[in-house]
C-alpha cells in the first residue's frame, strides 16, 4: 500500500507534503534500528485520524521500547515536537501519535493477534458493499 501522488500540502522547493516526509523519517528509522516486517498503510480516504499509518515489529518487549525512544527521540531532533506515546511501560504494543502519521510497534505475537494489517487493507468501495 503506497501513497498516492498528491500537490495538496506540497512543499514549493521538494514536491513532498509534509506527512510523506514524515513518514519517510519514520520509516528510516524503524529500518535503521532493526525493526522487523515494516508496513504502510495509506490512510487516504479510510480515516480522518492520520494521513499514514506504520506497523512494525521488534522480535521483544526491549526492542519495542528502544525503537520507541529511538523514533520519539528522532521526531524531536527533526522538530516534530513530543509525539503522544501509548503502552511503553508494557512495551508489548507501542503506540506513536506522531501527527500526520501513527506507529504501531509490536511484539510478533501481540502482533499478529490484533492484526491490523487487515483490518486497515480494506478498500472503501468494498466495505460500502458489504453494507
């Protein structure tokens, strides 16, 4: 699941709205801390919440508390402010509200539990028909 193009938002000088700059420092991140099965999910038009979500996995409950300190640490360094963090004393389900972008960390089996990958993946139009 890609982002669509889009001019709405763009920067005069790169042609990238803020939130896919966003989401590409937050992708960078999660990657360059070892995260695990890192996926996007484009958020366009499913909700009015944010514009990205990311899904990542840390193999245990210390991983996803360090690639939590490492993601808020590198939103503040890039001046994003103080993302609102959700679940780190238990570290088995991180959640970053970063804006324009929300991350969810995981466990692998806390992960795969809650699944959701699929219920985001749903098309619009055919959730409308199922209705």
């Amino acid at each position: 699941m890609q982002v669509s193009p889009s001019t709405v938002g763009d920067s005069p000088t790169t042609g990238a709205r803020s939130s896919d700059r966003l989401l590409d420092l937050v992708r960078s991140c999660l990657d360059d801390n070892k995260a695990e099965h890192i996926t996007t999910i484009d958020l366009d038009g499913k909700s009015s919440i944010a514009d990205h979500m990311v899904i990542a996995s840390g193999r245990s409950n210390r991983q996803v508390s360090a690639l939590a300190d490492y993601l808020v640490r590198a939103l503040k360094d890039a001046g994003h402010g103080s993302p609102v963090i959700e679940g780190l004393p238990q570290a088995d389900w991180v959640l970053i509200d970063a804006g324009d972008v929300v991350v969810h960390l995981f466990r692998p089996e806390v992960r795969e539990f809650y699944n959701l990958e699929k219920m985001w993946a749903m098309d619009p139009a055919a959730e409308a028909m199922l209705n």
